[in-house]
C-alpha cells in the first residue's frame, strides 16, 4: 500500500494555476507603484482561489496547494495595501479640492487679502478675520506681497489668474476637471487640480483651464495643513464653450 501511495504522489501533476497564481503575488507590489498594475493582485486572487479549489477536488492528480496559498497571501496583502493607498489618495484630493473651493470663494466675494493668505506657511498664516487688513498696514512687506499678488500682468504675459478671477467675481463658473498630479515629495503631499473656469463676454461663453496646485504639511501635532502653492492657466487663453 505504500508503494502504491508513493507512485500516485509521484504521478500528480503540480497545478499550473497554482503557479500562475504564485508568479501573479510576486508580481502584486506592482499595485503600490502604478494604479494600473491594480489589477494583479486580483487575478492572483483569482488565479490562486481557483488553484486550491483544483487542488481540493482532485489530491490524487494535482499538487501545488502551497504555491497557490503563498500567492494568495501575497495578493492579498498587496491589494489591501492597494485600496488602503487608493483611498488614501481619494481622502487627499477631497481635502485638497475643499481648500481650493475656499480659495475660489474668497476671491469671487472680492476678498483678495483672505485668499493670500491660503498661500502662507501655516506657521505664518493670519487669522481670516476683519483684523488682517490692520496686519497689512502693519507689515508693509507683507503689503508688498499682496499687491504683486494681486497685480495685473504685464505687457505680453499671461494674464494673472487671481486679477482675473478677482475680476470676474462671482459672475465665473468654476468646475473641476481632474487631478493631474498627486505626489509626495519631502514630507510634503502635492496635488494638482486642474478647473475650468467658464464667463460670459459680451454675450458669448468663454473658458479657460487653471491649474492650481496644492501642498499638504503634517504639524508635529499631527495636524495636516494646506496651503496654494500656484495657478496657472496652461495657455493664458479664454476660448469659446
């Protein structure tokens, strides 16, 4: 009888999906990296879940139960690793796009001194009250700062997109896009928002696309604080919609 149980274990046939499925949890890391890659520790879970059920209707024939189970483990792992990054990600632009919209309002409601103030350090940052104006008329650095903020382009730039967003005031539709960008450089996360920005011109309906860029910093408190790095339109240029 153990002769006879020797050669059956000789004979089985290790699971091809079971190494599919092994080869597919090496592979998994590659979700962290690109959200393409996503869908690799999928297929492994797939691949190896369907290995060990092979492997548990025909023990006679087949073999591989450990490969599958290592793939399966390894998929696992990574995808949950995916979605948690995925998620993350998610988190960060909902934040970043709430700060943004804070920043558009304040300047359609004609409040250039409170949106520059979305600009700064966080440890410098005034509180946005009716006090901050004094602090400007105190500070005449600061004063100088917010009137290059606020300046017109000059002759042959671009034009300047908070004069020209502080001039269309509460008239512009502003719609997000996308996020071009999210990153983590330095300690600090960064997200690109990219908004259309939609007038009326004599009658006509014009847009132009404003990228706004957004840094997130994490307080030794563990308070993480944003502020507006730059915007910019891609072209400077308002087209017909």
């Amino acid at each position: 009888m153990e002769i006879q149980d020797a050669d059956v274990a000789e004979y089985r046939t290790v699971s091809g999906a079971a190494v599919g499925g092994l080869v597919l949890g090496l592979l998994s890391p590659a979700a962290l990296v690109d959200p393409v890659a996503w869908c690799i520790p999928i297929a492994g879970l797939a691949v190896s879940g369907y290995a060990l059920v092979r492997i548990r209707q025909n023990p006679t024939a087949l073999t591989g139960r450990k490969a599958a189970l290592w793939g399966l483990c390894l998929a696992l792992c990574f995808a949950a690793a995916a979605a948690d990054r995925c998620y993350y990600r998610f988190r960060l632009r909902q934040e970043a796009r709430q700060f943004a919209a804070m920043w558009f309002e304040l300047l359609a409601a004609g409040r250039p001194e409170r949106a520059f103030q979305l600009t700064v350090d966080e440890k410098n940052r005034q509180p946005l009250d009716d006090r901050l104006w004094e602090y400007y008329r105190n500070n005449p650095v600061e004063r100088t700062k917010l009137d290059h903020y606020v300046a017109p382009a000059k002759q042959g730039d671009k034009p300047q997109p908070v004069r020209t967003l502080l001039a269309l005031g509460p008239s512009a539709t502003v719609r997000y896009l996308s996020a071009p960008l999210q990153d983590y450089d330095a300690g600090l996360d960064v997200v690109n928002l990219r908004y259309a920005v939609t007038f009326d011109d004599a009658g006509a309906k014009k847009t132009f696309v404003l990228i706004v860029q957004l840094m997130r910093r994490k307080g030794d408190d563990g308070h993480a604080f944003w502020r507006i790095n730059n915007c910019g339109s891609p072209d400077g240029k308002a087209e017909g919609s």
